[in-house]
C-alpha cells in the first residue's frame, strides 16, 4: 500500500519560501506544464513546438461544429497564448463522453464539487502534491524580501462565456466577496488572507498582474492561492452588488452568491473544465464542457477530453457502493470506506472496474468540546489527566480490527507521516490501550464513581455523561463510537451517541452546540493549511474552543503565537523550530482525541483512461476529488 512520503510537505513550503535577496525573485514552482511527476505515461513528455508557434490546436467534435456554425470562434482564439500544457498519466485520450460520480446531497455537498472543477492561480502537483505549480497564473514572483508577491496570470485565458478574464475578477472576489463583511457568506475573512488581525492588501497592476502586500513575509501565499477558487466573473455580477449598483441590497447580493449558487446554478461563466447546464435540485448536476478552458495535452488536444460531467444526488452510499459496482457511475472515493473493500475486491472480478488503496491519511477524530453548553463538561474536558484517561480507554487495536478490518494506522492527535515536521513518538502518545490507567487519572482528576453504581460523577454529584455528535452515514462512524461507547463505559463514563445527518451536524458544530463532535482530523499533513482548527485566528477558532480569544489556555495562545511566525517566515530552519513546537504543544496536550490514519479505498470504472493509480485524501489538497485529474481522464 502507497504512503505518501513524509517529505511531500516539505517540498510544497520550501517552494513558497523566499531567498534574502529583495528584489524581484522568480522562484522555482513550475511556469509552463503541470506534470504528472513520478508517475510513468505513454504520452508525449513535452508538445512540439510547431503546434504552440502555428496554433494548430485540436478540439472536440461538438465544438467544432459550433465553430462551423459560426457559434463559436476558431479554438487558437479561444485557448490563451500559452495555454497550460498536460502531460495525461497515461496516454493522448479521445474526445466524448460523459464521467459520472454521486454526491450524497447538492446543496450541502458543494464541497464535494468545488474540489473537483475549480481553478486558481497555483495548484498542488497531481495526483500526488510533491509541487506547487503555476496554474492560472504563468508565473510569480517575490520582492520586498517576501513581503510582496506578484502573480502574471496566462494572457487570453477567457471565462466560458468568452468574457476575458482579468486580475479585476480576482480583486472582486477579494474586496467585494471576502473582505467585505456584508456580501460575505461566511463568519469571516480566511485566516490566511490576515496579518496582525487585519486584511492583506491586494492591487492590480494591470490586467494580468496582481500584486499581494503584507507588512509580513507572505510565507504561505502560494499554498492559499492553491485553494478551491478566487476569482469571480465580476461582469456578470457586480450589478448584484450594491456597491456597483445602489438598486441592490446585500441579501440579494448574498443569496445569487451562496457556495451552491457559485458552483451549480447554470448561467454564471467558469473558467473550469466543465460549467453548469443544469441542476435539478436534489437529484442531479449536470455540466458540459467549457468552450474556452485553457488547458491542452501535449499532442495539442484542447482538454477536457469528456463532453460531460454528472452528478448524481444518492443520499446512500450503500447505493452509491451498488451503483458503482454495477458500472452506473465511474468513480467511487468520496464515500468509501475500508470497510467495503472485501466486497469491492470481490466485485471487480466482472472487469467492470479497477480498485485502488491509498494512505494512510487524516483518520476520525473526537473534538471535545473546550466551550461545551454545560458548564460540568467544560471543567473535565479542560482537565489535562481526563484528556489523557479518555485517549487511554479506548481500544484502537479492536476498532482497526473490528470496524476498519486491519486498514487503520493507530494514531493520536498530531501531525502526520505526510508532516515534514513529523513524530514517531508524537503520533503515537497517548494511543495505548490501558483501562486501568484510564480509571487512575480519572480517579486523580476528582471524577469518581462515589454511588458505585458503575458511572463517575461530577463536582456536583451528577452522573458523567457525554452526548457523542456523529454522521450517520457512513455506517462506519456510527460503528467506530458504539465502540468507544463502550469502551468509555468500562471506565465509567455514559455515552449518548447522537447520529445525524450533516446539515444537522455542521451548524451543531459551528455553532458551538455539541459535547464531542466527531469528524477527521483536518490539516495533519499541513496544519498551516488548517489555521483555523490549530490556532486562535479570530474570536470564534478553533470551532472546538470558540471561547479560546478570550479565556483560552496558554498552551493554545502560545502555539496561536508560533502558528502566525510561520505563515510570515521564509526561513526554513526557524518554520521547522516553530511547527515542532506547535507539533509538542497540541500532542502533549490532547486537545482532541483521534482514533488513527486510515487507509483510503477508491476505485474507477474501467471503461474510464488515464485514471492515477496513486492519490491524496487530504484536505490540504483537495483531496480526495481533484488530485484523480478529472480533466485528462477519456471515455474508453
């Protein structure tokens, strides 16, 4: 089984990590193609440079009859003047077709979409991260010492309408969509667009070239221009803003720019591979590909290669799993679980597809809730030895077995094996399986068993019991906490497991309304990437501590401290010292309790080209969605 090299991390930060002098920098992320890296292909490495000089593109059948139709202008108008050459993981692919996939919901898994269709103005080398490279933008620099960072974007690239697109859609998603507090559809501004508390400055230069300023090194910029999107056609919706139009208001300006709005209401120009043609709400999403997108193969094949992307709305993913195996949808990842692999590996047998295991990776983790409603549970989960007893009396080796059938990596709460900043020592602590120990330091803490009735109790005399907030699906979830019900029990604590679905989960979780909320570990292969669930960047993170600005521990305050010195330093021993103490600062203090790194099962039908076998399910990545390189796969 593939596990990513520990160094993957390493090589993405040291490629955003800036040299003294304070000049103009050209540093050394990719400025033309995006390869495939280490993985081994049938295609051509490079394209020939007649076609780039003659133009001489190929596109899709369905367009070129639009073309002939006089709907369309000639492809060498429509691709920029150096279009973003692809080398496919494997072969040249063919034009047509459709590629099908399943979300368990639209409106509530835009997440879902967004990591497979957006673009920005850097990417993470696919489908393994070892690189950032240059996307949109063909190419960037550094000055001031870090503290100033210019991004050139590709000359002629066009939104699917064929509207150019210009460092004014990137401007207007930043001052008129995040900076700005009422047309923003969220609490607040990224973390990672602050310093000091306050919003970095962004300016146009001209068309194509955007300039970021900080007062501070932009030490993480390149990771957060790789994000799922930042840039919005302003020309088709400026006049919803009532910045641009006084007629309007900021509801409706909030309500046309919902993430569900933004990514699968037909009608609003992408610069993705496919755009939206329809959406019927609850069932399917229909996209078609983009007349104007901006990549091409190294045969000089405009991409994508599928006309079509579905998906399709299956609340189950026990029908997903069914659906897949019958050859009714193409690729199965987002829903899978380890589980399902026996009965996957049985299946594909019938040739019908081909199945994948990566990781491990980012495994189920328990956030207690530092902040929690009732004021008894906030005494014991501030409670160091109470953190330490819950990690101890829960059986890992049992949950591998059991519920995971051996593909768990057992692990704590700490940075990955991905990590660059990674710890043997650090990702095991606290992960032994010790009752006993367990029953001794909840005996410490001052949480007894006083009645002997077999449940601790608190200061107050009531019972010890936690309310456990869980997805109901996968089933898998549900199964993992039935476990560490009882497991808890043996050491006399009562569990109430609360098994939802996610649009009852989520506002439960941003809200602050739970006990233990359980979900995975995000960001342990690049917490920077994460700031928000590793540091106090603003008055109500991390959701587990929302409390945290004003009565937070020391210890949080202190890594918040080390955490906002690295995303501004460009020197890379002092990034190491600082993110090992981070590393040391959340391990040791048990800020959440997670069971392991599981191994992720994936698979694609094999009537599908150019599908990686290798792949990332971490978040920092877009994981699991784009790193499979949706662009380059053809229809058999």
């Amino acid at each position: 089984m593939f596990r990513l090299c520990r160094s993957i991390l390493l090589v993405a930060i040291l490629s955003s990590c800036l040299p003294e002098d304070s000049g103009k920098v050209e540093t050394d992320a990719t400025t033309s193609d995006i390869t495939t890296g280490r993985i081994e292909t049938r295609a051509p490495r490079q394209i020939p440079e007649l076609i780039l000089q003659s133009r001489a593109f190929n596109e899709a059948p369905m367009l070129k009859q639009r073309v002939e139709a006089d709907d369309l202008p000639p492809v060498s108008e429509r691709l920029p003047e150096n279009p973003l050459v692809i080398v496919p993981v494997d072969t040249i692919g063919t034009y047509g077709g459709t590629i099908r996939r399943a979300l368990t919901g639209d409106i509530v898994q835009t997440a879902g979409v967004n990591k497979t269709l957006s673009e920005n103005l850097m990417g993470y080398e696919r489908p393994l991260p070892d690189r950032i490279l240059n996307n949109v933008s063909e190419t960037h620099w550094f000055e001031d010492e870090g503290r100033v960072a210019c991004f050139k974007v590709r000359n002629g690239i066009k939104w699917s309408d064929g509207h150019p697109f210009t460092v004014d859609d990137i401007l207007f998603w930043y001052y008129d969509m995040r900076v700005d507090d009422d047309a923003r559809n969220s609490a607040a501004l990224e973390s990672v667009w602050t310093v000091d508390g306050k919003p970095i400055q962004m300016e146009k230069v001209d068309d194509l070239t955007l300039k970021v300023i900080s007062p501070k090194p932009l030490g993480r910029v390149l990771q957060a221009f790789c994000a799922t999107v930042s840039a919005y056609p302003k020309h088709k919706l400026a006049h919803l803003h009532p910045r641009y139009n006084p007629s309007s208001d900021y509801q409706t300006f909030r309500d046309s720019t919902t993430s569900a709005q933004l990514v699968m209401a037909p009608g609003l120009p992408r610069i993705s591979a496919w755009v939206p043609v329809q959406w019927e709400r609850g069932q399917r999403i229909i996209y078609e590909r983009n007349p104007y997108y901006w990549k091409v193969d190294t045969a000089g094949n405009q991409l994508p290669y599928a006309d079509r992307f579905e998906f399709n709305v299956i609340q189950d993913t026990q029908v997903i799993l069914l659906k897949f195996m019958n050859a009714e949808i193409d690729l199965f990842g987002r829903y899978s679980q380890s589980s399902m692999l026996q009965m996957l590996k049985a299946g594909e047998r019938n040739g019908k597809y081909k199945i994948r295991v990566t990781g491990p990776e980012r495994g189920m983790t328990m956030y207690l809730n530092w902040d929690a409603p009732s004021p008894r549970l906030r005494e014991a989960f501030r409670t160091l030895k109470v953190r330490q007893a819950l990690s101890h009396a829960i059986n890992r080796e049992e949950i591998k077995e059991i519920v995971y059938q051996g593909m768990m990596d057992i692990s704590g709460y700490s940075f990955a094996p991905q990590s660059p900043y990674y710890s043997e020592e650090a990702y095991r602590k606290y992960t032994q399986y010790d009752p006993e120990q367990a029953r001794q330091l909840m005996d410490e803490s001052g949480f007894v068993d006083a009645d002997g009735d077999g449940i601790r109790e608190f200061s107050d005399g009531s019972p010890f019991v936690v309310n456990i907030d869980c997805l109901i699906t996968p089933a898998m979830n549900v199964d993992v906490m039935q476990l560490v019900a009882e497991h808890w029990a043996a050491v006399g604590i009562k569990v109430y497991i609360n098994a939802v679905l996610r649009n009852i989960l989520w506002p439960r979780r941003t809200q602050g309304e739970f006990d233990i909320h359980v979900w995975s570990l995000e960001g342990p292969a690049d917490p920077l990437a994460r700031l928000n669930d590793w540091a106090i960047m603003n008055e109500t993170v991390p959701f587990w501590h929302k409390e945290a600005s004003k009565n937070g521990q020391p210890w949080l305050h202190e890594a918040t401290t080390l955490i906002k010195r690295a995303i501004s330093t460009v020197d890379t021993v002092r990034l190491r010292e600082t993110m090992t103490r981070v590393r040391d600062l959340h391990t040791d203090n048990v800020a959440a309790i997670t069971i392991g790194s599981t191994y992720h099962v994936w698979g694609a039908g094999t009537r599908l080209g150019n599908v990686p076998m290798q792949n990332t399910a971490a978040t920092a990545f877009q994981g699991w969605s784009r790193p499979v390189f949706h662009e380059q796969i053809y229809i058999r």
